[in-house]
C-alpha cells in the first residue's frame, strides 16, 4: 500500500481525494498497488466529509510518518507551501503538486532537491489544469529543438474573452461569472493581469529550454483593458483576442512574455474558447502539435495531480527534469522581437497613415479609427506610437 499525503483540502485537494477515492481499484489494477490517503493537512476541520478521520492540522505528524511516500501540495500560495514541500523531499517523500507559484518560483530549487534525496517531484497540473501537457513535452517532444510555444494558459481569462466575442458581455460581468463557477483564483487579480499565465509560461519554458525564468522578469499584460470595440474591431478583420503566454527561441536566446494578443481565426488557438486551454507548440523536428483541454476545476485538475501520484507509485526510478536559472543573458531583449500590431487610434486615418505608412484599415466610427500595421520591431512601433493618439494596441500573434 502507497500511503499519500494532500495538503489542503480546497477546490483541489478535496477533488484530488474525491479521484483517489472514486477510482481506487482502477488505479490498483494499473500499478498492482492501493493509494491510501492517510493525511489531509488543513487548518479547518470537516466533521461532515467522508474524509473527517484524516485531517490533522500540524504538518510535523506527516513529515514524521516514515509510511507517507508521497504528498500531494494543494494548498496554493508561495507559504509555507514551498517550504512544506522542500521539507517532504528532504524526508524522502516525493511531492506532487498543482501550485504554479511555487513550480515558478523555486522548481529548480524543489526539482534539485528532490533529485539529491533519490524521490520526484512532479507539477503536470500547475500547467493547463487537466491537460497532459508538460510530460509530453519533456518527453515525447525531447527530440525537437523547441522553437516556441503559444498557449491560451488560463481558463477565466478565457472564458472572459469568450462571453464578450460571443455575447457582447462587459469584462465585469463575464469575470462575476468566472468566480461563481469556480475558475477564478482567490484574487482574480492573478487571473485578469497575466499574473497566473505568466508562472505557467515560465513553466513551459524551463522545461522547453531548461532554464527557469523568474515570473517578474516576463514582460506581463492582462486583459482588464480590453475595451468591447476592440473585441469587434478584431473580429471584423478576422481575429479573436485571446490571453497569449508565449515562449520562444529567438537567436538560442529565450524570449518570454504574456500579452493579449489578436489570434487569427484559421489559427488553432482561436477555437480554443470558454474555460478551455490550448498550448501550441513548436519543435523543428515535429513540427506544430496543439494540446486541449480544461485549464481549469476541480476534477481536471485534480486529474493531473493523481496522474502524477500514479506515475510516481509505478515508476518511482524514472530521473527529475533539471532547470537551472535563467541569467540576463540568456533572455533575448523584447525590443526586438518582430510582431505586426492592432492599433486603435484617436487620430484620423490620413494621421495614421502618416505615421505608421503602410496599414490595413479596419473601422472608423465615434471618433476613433482601427487597423493594423505592417511587421515590424517592438521598439520602432514605440516610437511611431509616441507620436499617434493611441488608444488600444495589442501584438498580433
Ligand atoms: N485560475 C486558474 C485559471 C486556475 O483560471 O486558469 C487554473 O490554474
């Protein structure tokens, strides 16, 4: 018998025992073992689950229980969240987790500590929630030199974005909406501001480049400013604006960076909507490969978590993936990375002309005037910028 730890009995950790529970003779057959929960660490007590028997409110007693093979971290927040799991893999006791706070901000630390103590340390949910996705990648795709990756990385932005496309809603009511259905985090800030895509393209990318870039060295917008007109304005040329996490290699340097950004509609990632992910990724050996999936929830999420406790119980030999820092100079600089852009000005359209040259009229009405521009450096479209009245301006992807 395989005796598991959760830590934190919230929308994950009480979907994660609900998986283990629901599933347990299917996930015996697989590995020839039984997946015991012994633990549930949670400050509050729940006389009414079936789980009630399990909870302790002291970590010290599954830190100390030799029998614990495995902890499951669900408790989200960099602390003690981090520092409960440094301490299980100095113990001995692999960990599992759905946190991609603490994946971003100390994997490499958690991945080199977990190696030098002979246990794993496995994140499939901290990326894309349900979606089998950063396994893959490091190993499936380990043959292609990664060339970037574009991923729709957060389910209540999306689902944002698709109920203004689609209904015309305002941001704020389509964010009510989100909450209520549980998508939203605690603070909706790390949602709507890229803050919470940002920590899953840092993911994506250590494992593509094996370099760990830290979350506030990415270049990060959200989606609180996207106004309904530019919403229309896009789809009337044939885009959807889509919350976009990007990595690429540019010149064997990193290039990283969250942004909404106009998505074209024969692009895979336009059809990508609701509380769904996408990740796009691209490998000069395989070419595009596109993974779906529900980014977001209890029960997907939740799905990634045991499927790591499977893998860990059935496979306890297999190697950690090794990330090292990502320095200054491995980031390529973002003034120059080449991009066309969506512009929404004040100005008329002779003005715009006038200064952006060559531009791909959209729409003019109340005043403002939309289009696109041709390709160009992030730094010269600054500078034109500076001398337009610019509303909105989004990156085309
Ligand atoms: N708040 C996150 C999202 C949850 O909406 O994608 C899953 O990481």
């Amino acid at each position: 018998m395989i005796n598991v730890a959760i830590l934190g009995f919230g929308v994950v950790g009480s979907g994660i025992a609900e998986v283990l529970t629901q599933n347990k003779d299917l996930i015996k057959n697989k590995i020839g073992e039984e997946i015991n929960i012994k633990y549930i660490l949670d400050l509050r007590d729940f006389p009414d689950s079936p789980f009630a028997d399990k909870v302790v409110h002291d970590f010290n007693i599954i830190l100390n229980d030799e029998e614990v093979s495995i902890v499951a971290e669900a408790m989200g927040g960099l602390h003690p969240a981090v520092d409960f799991s440094e301490a299980a893999l100095k113990k001995g006791k692999s960990v599992v987790t759905s946190n991609k706070e603490v994946v971003a901000e100390a994997g490499d630390m958690l991945l080199k500590t977990a190696t030098e103590n002979g246990v794993r340390y496995l994140f499939e949910a901290s990326v894309g929630g349900g979606i089998p996705v950063l396994r893959p990648l490091g190993t499936c795709l380990a043959a292609n030199k990664i060339n970037s990756i574009n991923g729709i990385l957060n389910g209540t932005t999306n689902y944002i974005l698709t109920q203004m496309i689609d209904f015309g809603k305002t941001f704020e009511v389509a964010l009510k909406e989100a909450q209520q259905k549980g998508y939203a985090e605690a603070n909706p800030t790390a949602d709507v501001e890229g803050i919470d895509a940002c920590r899953k393209i840092c993911i994506l990318a250590a494992i593509a480049f094996g370099k760990l870039i830290n979350p506030s060295k990415v270049s990060t917008t959200g989606i609180s400013k996207i106004r309904l007109e530019d919403v229309k304005n896009a789809a009337n040329a044939g885009y959807a604006i889509k919350l976009i996490g990007q990595a690429k290699d540019i010149d064997s340097k990193m290039y990283v960076s969250v942004a909404p950004r106009l998505v074209a509609y024969n692009n895979l990632l336009a059809k990508v909507d609701d509380v769904f992910n996408g990740v796009l990724i691209n490998g000069n050996a395989v070419d595009d490969v596109l993974f779906i999936g529900r980014g977001a929830g209890m029960m997907p999420t939740a799905s990634a978590v045991v499927a790591d406790i499977v893998d860990i119980a059935g496979r306890p030999e297999i190697k950690n993936q090794n990330w090292d820092k990502a320095e200054d100079n491995d980031l390529a600089p973002l003034s120059e990375k080449i991009s066309a852009y969506y512009v929404c000005v004040s100005n008329t359209e002779e003005q715009a002309k006038a200064i952006f040259g060559d531009i791909k009229a959209i729409s003019s009405c109340d005043g403002e005037f939309a289009f696109i521009t041709n390709a160009m450096k992030k730094l010269q479209f600054e500078e034109l910028a500076s001398k337009a009245t610019v509303i909105s301006a989004l990156e085309i992807l």
